[in-house]
C-alpha cells in the first residue's frame, strides 16, 4: 500500500509538471510564430530595412581584424558540420548511458530544422544583403539557417543534456545558459560578416524556436503517455 501510493503522488507530481511544461510551451510557441510573421510581413511590405540597416551599422561600428577572426570562428558553429560533430559527441554520451531516446528526439529536431529552414528560405526567396561582406554565402537569406538551426539544435541539446545531468551536477543550469549565448553569438557573427539581414537572424531564431517548443512540447507528450501506460 506504500509503494502504490508512493507511486501515485510521484505520479501526480509528475503530471503537474508536464503540465506546467506543456502551458509554457505552446505560449512559447504562440510567442515565435507571432514575431515570425511579423518579420515576415515586415519582409514582404519592405518595411525592414531601415531597421536591418540601423543594426548593421551598430554591429560594423565596432569593426576590427580581432572581431572579424571572432566572428569566421563562431559563425561555423551555426554550420551542419559542427552541428554533425556535437551529434556524434552527444549519442556517444547517451550510449554511455545507455539511453536511446534522447538522441532520436535531436535527430529529428535536429533534421527537422534544416529541412523547416529550406522551405521557408524556398517560400521568401529574399537575397542576401551587398552590405560589404566579409564572406561569400550562397543561397537565399530569410530565415537565417545558422540562427534557425543553432536555436533549435543547441536549445535541444542543452535542454537533453541538462536532464540528464541535473541530479549529477551541481551546476548543470550552465549547459543550457552556455548554449544560450551560443546562440546568440552565432547570430552577431552572420550580421557582422555581412550575410544576413538583422531581420533574417531574429526570424532564424523565432522559426528555430518554434521547432524547438514543437518538438519539447511533442516529446514531453509522448514521454507522458509512456509513464502513464506503465
């Protein structure tokens, strides 16, 4: 009789979270799909390029070869072959743990982003800008890939691996905090080298976040249900 109603306020408990888990989430996810279209409307009436423009000209004022090695450095931490490496690193962990699931869900967040990116970019076909670049980029510039996929694959990751290491270390809320500014800086580094609109990255970012609440919000559905039917 212990042990069932053990069960039964761990169970309750646990439900509360998900709930509070999955309210967060959808107001997370109504909040990026409102600046989504925002940016996107912005796009289509050009009514964004004064403000890309004002935020290109902060970004620039401060230019030097120090910032600019900086930002070459960051900005592959936005490409798929970073992304690929950190994967690998990442099942590798879980295997060590002997757990399989947790590298499944960033697969298809992970895949899912690249794919939501190319089809936005296909469906806005905006051009990148001719703002004095430091590099050459091909393709189109809205959303930002490298935004878009750094949100959603570093907000994954981190979100995964601080799960996991929570209860083993004691300041495990740096993983998450770490791939934040992560993030972040990705973001600065594709306006500074000239390749994107400031809008394209903010836009990455509420695309990459939307997916990520999709999939968190997904996951923690599925891992409910499989609790319950235990």
């Amino acid at each position: 009789m212990l042990v069932c109603a053990s069960d039964g306020v761990a169970m309750k408990r646990f439900s509360k979270g998900v709930v509070k888990l999955l309210t967060w989430g959808w107001l997370m996810t109504l909040g990026c799909t409102l600046i989504f279209v925002i940016l996107a409307r912005g796009i289509s009436k050009q009514i964004v390029f004064g403000f890309d423009s004002t935020v290109f000209e902060l970004v620039r004022s401060v230019s030097s070869d120090r910032y600019t090695h900086l930002a070459l450095a960051i900005t592959n931490f936005g490409s798929l072959r970073f992304q690929l490496f950190c994967f690998i690193g990442v099942c590798l962990l879980y295997l060590w743990f002997n757990r399989v699931w947790e590298p499944v869900v960033l697969f298809i967040c992970w895949s899912g982003v690249w794919g939501m990116n190319i089809a936005l970019k296909t469906l806005f076909h905006r051009a990148r800008p001719v703002l004095e670049p430091y590099i050459t980029a091909g393709g189109y510039s809205f959303p930002s890939g490298h935004a878009m996929s750094s949100m959603a694959f570093f907000g994954m990751g981190s979100y995964l691996l601080w799960r996991l290491l929570r209860r083993r270390m004691k300041r495990a809320w740096l993983i998450p905090l770490v791939a934040g500014m992560v993030v972040l800086a990705v973001g600065w580094s594709r306006i500074y080298l000239g390749v994107h609109f400031s809008s394209d990255v903010l836009a990455g970012y509420a695309a990459g976040g939307l997916w990520l609440n999709i999939c968190i919000t997904g996951g923690t559905r599925l891992r409910r249900f499989k609790v319950l039917s235990l």
